[in-house]
C-alpha cells in the first residue's frame, strides 16, 4: 500500500523541487536528467535573485530568508575561480574561442551548480522536509521497479535500451543520456545496476544519500521505503565506497553528539590505553583490510591509482598553477580513460591546478567544519554533515562538477543550513528596499 503523502509544497520554489524528485525516473527514461538539473539550478538562482531584489514587494510565500550568507558566498567566489583557472588554462595550452566557450558552458552546467543550489537553499524558503519526502518517493519508484531492473539480465533483455537525442545538448558523454537496464562489470561479466545514474559507482553514493534522506522523514512508512531503496541501490551496484558510505554517513553524524558527554571521555581514555595493548593487532588488521577493500576489484583500483600518478606528475612538471584546462585521453595502460578523471582532487590539480584546487577545498572544508560543529550540538546538523560526508567520499572516486546534476538536493540543504546558521548567528534581519 502506497502511504498518504501529507506533505504539500508550499510555494512555487517548493513545488519546482518536490515536481523535479517525483519526475526523475520519467526524466530517466527519456535520458533528460543531464538537462533538467542544470536548468533547475539556474531557476531556482535566478528566483532567489528575484526573491533578493523584489524582497519587501514580492509574494509573501517567496520571501528570502534573509541576507545570503557569508559561506554561500564564498562558494560563489571558488566557483567564479574554476572558471578563471579554466581561461587561463585554456588559453596557456593554446585552446581556440570555440573550445573556451564550449568549456566555459560545461563549467554553467557543472562548477556552476556547486554554488547556485546552496543559494537557492540559503534564500528561498524551501522546507527540508519537502526534499526528503521527495527522496523517499524517489525511493518508491524504485522499488516498484527494481524487480524488473534485477530480472533484465536474467532473462535475456539488453544492458542498454536506447540513448536519447537529447544528447545533441552536448554532455560529457553519451552515458550521461543513456537508459539501462544494467551493466556487466568488464572485471567479473557479472550484472551490476546503476539505475538512474550514469554508472553503478555513482548510482550507489546516491543510494547513500538516499538512506541519509530517509532517515529524517517522520512518517515511518516513507522512511522505511526510502532506506529500503537506497540499500538496494548501494548493494546492486555493487560498489565498495558505497558500503563504506552506507556506514560512515548514516552512524557517524549521529555519534558526533555522544563526544560532548563525560561518560564518553572516559571510553575514550580507556580505549587510548588499551591501544598499547592491541594497537599492533589493530594497524595490522586495518592493513589487512584496505588490502582487501582493493583487491575486491583489483582492475579498477590499478586504473585509478595508476592515472592518479600520471595526472599528479603531468600537473607538477607541466602546468603547476592553472593546469592543462581539460582532461586529456590517457594510455592503453589506464584502458584510455581520461587523465584528470576518476579522482576530483587529481583532476583538479591536472585540469586546473592548485588554484582551481583550493577553489574547492577552501568553501568546502568551511562546509565541513560548520556541519560537523553543528551535528556535535543539534540533530539539524546530521542531514548536512551526512551530505558533506558523501560529496568528500564522491571526490576520491567520481568527479564532482560532472555529477553535481544529481547532487543538487543535497547542496540545497547545504544552503538551507547555512541560512539557518546565519539565523542563530545574527537573528532574522531585514532586507533593503528594492531599488
């Protein structure tokens, strides 16, 4: 039985999300997901610009928050940086307008992102509960179809069903427009599923972010289909950082609290203590088991590690402050996968070097930093920091701004945290007059 949906948006902002959530698998069948998450980003910047401007005279219902906060800006600012290192680099290496503009539009439809969700959050009055009940629908839709998905290989239907002409848009590749069935890991040519995302990989940390959504929603039966979802999704993908995920994110956000009790203090001293007991036992097994973690698909972890040492000696010998502008196809040796791919940090450093490199890492450590504070003092800071805690597992496996189009409720409860931080900071403060 389909539980009651008791929960209704609210305003046009609202109803932009919970539409776009409920629409995905639909999005997913036409390959229109690459398309409707950039469009979305820029709406929803663009109301909350509106929001901002018509503040005192606007609907009551579209009303900013507040003044944007100064962490929302700071992500503009590192955005605004990735594409200035992009120019430079591009033009450092000789690349013609055509290619600058061609990347610059890459950059709005990724980098981009990064930044206008957390503001759209910060400012327009968009409820969390509106963007977990939309996950967890999310989730039901892919139960109902998750019986089809696991039979497909089992009786014969194709790995691919078709790639949409809405790939003429121009998109990092044609998977990003593409609908599956599954896929055979190249490693085992065993099935894999990857549902709605463009690979299993990425398919399971947003089966992460799923659970981590689901578990706020306060109608059990919502949340327990959207928990059920995300598991699938982490378990059928058959990925080793979506099981780290699972765990990490979901317990480790609810334990932070525990470290400001006495009694923890003293499990802790306990366990320093016994560490110079079992300490060597401990490191050995924690050897043992990265081993393992990387012998689980051998192949894929020669192919990462290996094009993370070409990217990282290319950037340091070759262009050091503003790297080469783009991803350059690697050796048979990395089965010509591009270099700068697979690894956010590394492929920062080699497509745009240390300066598109601390561009994300200065907002994002902000982040960090005021999320981890505020899950260690309120249970509003678990879903943010569970968030943040899957981007960081995201940027040592995936690269981020190619993948931020599905990211993007996570990054709005980013900014809705963010204004609700600015909130206890500064209290509620009234906007100018629009001019």
């Amino acid at each position: 039985m389909i539980p009651r949906q008791d929960i209704a948006p609210a305003n046009p902002a609202e109803r932009m999300v919970l539409t776009t959530l409920r629409w995905t698998w639909p999005f997913y069948f036409v390959g229109a997901i690459y398309v409707v998450g950039p469009v979305l980003g820029w709406l929803l910047a663009g109301l909350a610009a509106l929001s901002l401007y018509f503040a005192p005279v606007i609907r009551a219902d579209l009303r900013p928050r507040g003044p944007v906060p100064d962490l929302v800006w700071v992500w503009f600012l590192g955005m605004f940086v990735m594409l200035v290192a992009l120019w430079i680099g591009h033009l450092d290496w000789g690349y013609d307008a055509k290619q600058i503009i061609k990347s610059s539009i890459g950059w709005a439809k990724g980098w981009a992102l990064m930044a206008l969700f957390p503001l759209a959050g910060a400012v327009l009055p968009i409820r969390r509960e509106v963007l977990v009940r939309g996950q967890c629908i999310i989730g039901l839709w892919t139960l109902i179809l998750l019986p089809v998905l696991f039979a497909a290989p089992y009786v014969g239907l194709p790995e691919k069903i078709f790639t949409s002409p809405l790939k003429a848009v121009g998109g990092p590749g044609p998977e990003y427009f593409s609908v599956y069935f599954f896929t055979y890991d190249p490693s085992s040519w065993t099935p894999r599923w990857q549902f709605y995302a463009p690979w299993s990989p990425f398919a399971a940390l947003l089966g992460v972010l799923q659970v981590c959504f689901a578990l706020e929603d306060r109608n059990i039966r919502w949340r327990s289909i959207g928990i059920a979802a995300g598991v699938a999704m982490i378990l059928l993908s058959k990925s080793r950082m979506g099981l780290v995920g699972l765990v990490a994110c979901t317990i480790g956000p609810r334990l932070l609290p525990l470290i400001l009790r006495g009694w923890m203090w003293q499990v802790l001293a306990a366990f320093s203590a016994s560490l110079a007991v079992i300490g060597t036992y401990l490191v050995q097994a924690l050897k043992d088991g990265v081993a393992a973690f990387k012998g689980a698909r051998a192949d894929s972890t020669r192919v990462r590690e290996t094009l993370q040492r070409i990217a990282g000696e290319r950037w340091y010998n070759d262009a050091f402050w503003f790297g080469h502008g783009r991803v350059q196809p690697g050796p048979h040796l990395v089965e010509y996968m591009p270099i700068g791919s697979h690894h956010t940090w590394w492929g920062l450093l080699f497509v745009k070097g240390v300066v598109g490199f601390l561009a994300l890492l200065v907002p994002l450590v902000w982040q960090t930093v005021m999320a981890l504070v505020d899950a260690t003092r309120s249970p509003r800071g678990r879903l943010p920091l569970s968030v943040v805690m899957v981007l960081v597992l995201l940027s040592f496996g995936e690269n981020i701004e190619i993948e931020a189009y599905m990211m993007w409720p996570g990054l709005i409860v980013l900014g809705i945290h963010a204004a609700e931080l600015r909130a206890d900071k500064y209290g509620a403060q009234s906007l100018p007059a629009a001019a």
